[in-house]
C-alpha cells in the first residue's frame, strides 16, 4: 500500500485517538519511516487534535493547586489514623466539581475526535464505493462495445465469405458495366449464374446519390428494359447485392432514378452500361 493509500485508509486518524489495533499500529509506523508524506500527515493530524484539546480545555482556579494538596493530607491523615472515607459521603467541594466538570470534558472531546474520525472514515469508504461503482460502469460500457464492434466484425467477415462463394461459382458470369459518356469514371459489375438465373450487383464506383434518389438496375431482354430492383449504396451498403432473377438478358445497366425506382429508366441518367 502506497503513502496516497495510507493517508486515505483513515487509520492515521484511528492511531492519534487510539482506536488503532496493534498491527495497525505497527503497519503505520512502518509507513511512517518509509514515507516522509505520512509521517507529516501524522503529525499534522496529532496536531489538529491537540490543538482541539487546547480549545475545549479549561484553566483551573488559582487556588486549585492549594486545595487539592489540602484534600491529599485530609485523605493521608484518615488513613493514617485507620479511618474509613467513603467517597459517597464526601461534601460536593469546588475541587470536586472542578475535576468532574474536567473529567467530562476530556470525555466530550474524545467522543467528538472519535465522532471526527468516524465520519472521516466512512467518507473515504464511500469515496471508494463510488470510485469502483464508476470503474465497473466504464467497464460495462467497455464491453457492450467491444461485443458490439465484435458482431460486427463477424457480420463482415460472413459477408465477406458469401461474396467470395458466389464469385468463384463456376455458373456464375460476370458482367462489367463501364461509365457511359456523361459519367466516364463510373463503373459496376454484374454477376449472372447461368444455372440459377440469380443476378447479383457490385458497386464498384458510384457517386453517392441524393436522399430522395436512388440507383436502378436494368437488364435488356429482346431490347427492351426489364426493372431489376433498385440497389443501395455507401459504407452500410452490402458488396454484393442480391437483385430480382433473369432468364435472357443481352446487357445490363444502371441508372440514377427517384428513390423506390421507376417503371422506365431515364436515359439521361445511365451511369454505367455493359453487354453480356
């Protein structure tokens, strides 16, 4: 335990008032010759106490000195001459009231020091609580995140192996659709299985569209344009999207429609076109 631990723990405070066990005793006094900040927060300690003591003390009378050596040669003599002096039936002297009012204010200061230390403990206790609360809360946060970002990770890596299968199918043809004429840096590829029918969409370079647009796909069957669903884009967007299936198609294309899509392509909007 460090010199910051010690000064914190509250038995600097339970070793000036006395309420130390023996091996607290021991363990503080070690601290105090290993740490220079301890010993002084001890010393600073036994002098808030002594300087309480001060303050709450009162200064006898004058004649205090007189009366209690009076009151020490009344007792000798009694017991001298054999006679028995019951306390009980002592007349209530000033010096009697002076050291029981005394003996109550040593009582009184005790008890506050002991009520001082008490409260000072529990604080630091309660400090701690409230420190190892916060950490464990951070903790907990720190790890719905990472459990977070690890399913994440895993959805990724899923999709990642579902994009290499159906990539590497031997059904499947690829079909590169480069930028048209307006759009000479566009590109996208189409993946076609010639078994299944399935089309599948890649985004390879597309300019993210506004909020209410959104790109088309279109496959040209007899020369004509057949919809095949509209596709997102951007960094939640999957890599390869699954579209609506074709039996016969002769090209591909894309265009940038009204968001949902549109029942005929705006021709003015092809971004990328490729034959099969």
């Amino acid at each position: 335990m460090g010199a910051t631990s010690y000064i914190s723990s509250g038995i600097i405070e339970a070793y000036v008032s006395g309420l130390a066990s023996s091996q607290e005793r021991e363990e503080l006094e070690a601290a105090m010759a290993q740490y220079p900040e301890v010993a002084a927060e001890y010393q600073s300690c036994q002098h808030d106490m002594e300087q309480y003591i001060i303050y709450q003390s009162v200064t006898p009378p004058a004649t205090l000195k007189e009366k209690l050596f009076s009151q020490l040669d009344t007792e000798e003599t009694a017991r001298a001459n054999g006679t028995y002096v019951d306390e009980d039936a002592i007349p209530e002297t000033p010096v009697r009231k002076i050291l029981v009012s005394s003996a109550w204010r040593w009582v009184a200061a005790a008890s506050i020091l002991l009520l001082a230390g008490s409260a000072l403990l529990n604080y630091n206790l309660f400090t701690r609580y409230n420190d190892a609360q916060q950490k464990l809360e951070a903790l907990a946060v720190s790890n719905s995140s990472l459990a977070a970002e690890t399913n994440t990770y895993r959805t990724r890596l899923e999709q990642a192996e579902e994009n290499l299968h159906i990539v590497q199918d031997p059904s499947m043809k690829t079909v590169k659709m480069p930028g048209t004429k307006p759009f000479p840096t566009a590109l996208a590829t189409v993946y076609w299985n010639q078994t299944s029918k399935e089309v599948f969409v890649m985004v390879n370079n597309l300019p993210q569209p506004a909020p209410d647009k959104q790109y088309q796909l279109w496959a040209i069957v007899d020369g004509k344009p057949v919809d095949m669903g509209v596709f997102e884009t951007g960094t939640d967007a999957k890599i390869i999207q699954k579209m609506k299936s074709v039996n016969n198609a002769e090209m591909f294309a894309v265009t940038l429609e009204k968001k949902g899509g549109s029942p005929e392509p705006t021709l003015d909007q092809m971004y990328v076109a490729g034959k099969i």
